[in-house]
C-alpha cells in the first residue's frame, strides 16, 4: 500500500469485495474477447489511479503463467476443429484450439486482475472489521481474510526459507534441472510453518476471546457513503442482469 493511500483505497473494503466479485465472475460469463479486454482495462486503469499498476501487473502475469500454460497446451493439441494450423506426432493444433485457449487465457487475466486489485488495496484488518459490522460471524470473517492473506503469506514464506536454503548451500538457480531440485527442499518447511501459524495465530486469538459468545462491540468502523452503497446495488443489479442474458442464451 502507498505510502498515501489513493482514494481507491479508502473505499469501503464491501465496495471493493463486490467490484472484484463482479468483475471476476462477469469475465466468464461475458466470454469472447471485448468482455474480458474491457474488464481487465478498468482494473488497470483502477489500480493505475491507486498506483499500484506495476505491481498487480506482475502479480496477475505470474498467477496466470502457470495455469496458462497448461491450458493452452491441453487445448491447442486435445480440442476437435475443421482448421489444422500444424501437426506434432498423433495431436494437431488447430484454430479453434488456439481461439478457445486464448479466451480462457483472457478470462483467466481478468480474474487475477480483479482479485489481485482487491488484495493489494485493502487491509485485512479493515475487512474483517468490516465484515464483522455488517453482521457476519467472526469466524467466517477470518476464513475470508485467512483465504485472501494465505498467497502473499505462503509467497513470503518461500522467499526467506529459499534465501535460508541457499545460505546453506542448495542450489536453486541455473538449469531447469536445478531448479527443480531446489524446489523439493522448500515444499516441507514451507508446509510446517504455515501449520505452525496456524496454530499460533488460533491461540492469539483465543487469548483474544475470540471464540466468545454475544455481540461483539467495535470501536472502530470505516466510512461508507451513500453513493458507494448505490455503486454496490448497481454492480449487484448488472450482475443479475447478466446472469439472466447468459441463461436466456442472449450472450
């Protein structure tokens, strides 16, 4: 988060929750190529005015590589179509392969970026707080944010044990090779500490009281104006709209 947040980032953590929601269920709904394009567009310009373009950039690009490549390997070479750009062995990598890969690809990207937006711009604590206000239990309030802070954690998490590791002597650069063996080193203590806090953030909680029955009374609430809340219903309303097209076969 910059050092002065944008105004972006004072939004109220449900605005962003619904504008992520949105924005990531719409790119698979809307399919094709203008629906996706435009959504990613907005999230780059959103976060181009939060000022954190580069970074959601790199983070939605690094997400998305991984699945990508594996979709459009099965989907160029396994998907049936009348049009064969090429052959390798028994498989043939044809048009309509190639365009469903790079529609799943697209949809893919928007997900990351609207997702990646949400993350990057809003504070755990101010979304469980948030939450918590608005009536939901606690306990799922920390499912919510455990879920939205296990990524960034678990990707620290492996940054140090990796710098650890190599301190010792593995080697986890060069060859491809190389790297693959390095990998197998980190699996085990990324996986052990990420048990151990686990327990270790249960029991602050628990000296916290905060498994304790009642009303729980905050002390602190974020603002959240009218026109958010009728940005809100709007996005909630053109999402409802949506889903009736696509079920009406209209998309």
């Amino acid at each position: 988060m910059p050092a002065t947040p944008s105004p972006y980032h004072r939004l109220n953590p449900l605005t962003k929750a619904v504008v992520a929601t949105v924005a990531s269920i719409g790119a698979f709904l809307l399919g094709g190529y203008i629906g996706p394009i435009g959504i990613v567009a907005i999230m780059l310009l959103l976060a181009w005015r939060a000022g954190v373009l580069r970074r959601l950039a790199r983070a939605s690009f690094l997400l998305t590589l991984p699945i990508g490549i594996s979709v459009i390997l099965v989907s160029v070479f396994t998907r049936a179509g009348t049009t064969v750009i090429f052959v390798i062995g028994p498989f043939d990598a044809t048009v309509e392969g190639v365009d469903f890969a790079a529609q799943t690809v697209l949809r893919l990207f928007a997900i990351s970026t609207s997702i990646g937006l949400f993350i990057l711009t809003t504070g755990p604590r101010a979304f469980v707080l948030d939450l918590e206000r608005r009536g939901v239990p606690p306990r799922a309030a920390f499912v919510a944010v455990a879920t939205i802070e296990a990524v960034p954690t678990l990707v620290e998490r492996a940054a140090v044990i990796g710098e650890s590791q190599r301190a010792r002597g593995l080697d986890t650069e060069g060859s491809f090779r190389a790297r693959l063996r390095g990998i197998l080193p980190l699996v085990g203590p990324v996986v052990l500490t990420s048990l151990t806090d686990v327990e270790e953030r249960s029991l602050a909680l628990e000296t916290r009281a905060f498994s304790r029955p009642g009303t729980r009374h905050l002390l602190w609430a974020m603002s959240d104006t009218r026109w958010e809340r009728g940005v809100r219903w709007l996005l909630i309303a053109a999402f409802g709209a949506l889903v009736v097209f696509r079920v009406a076969g209209l998309l």
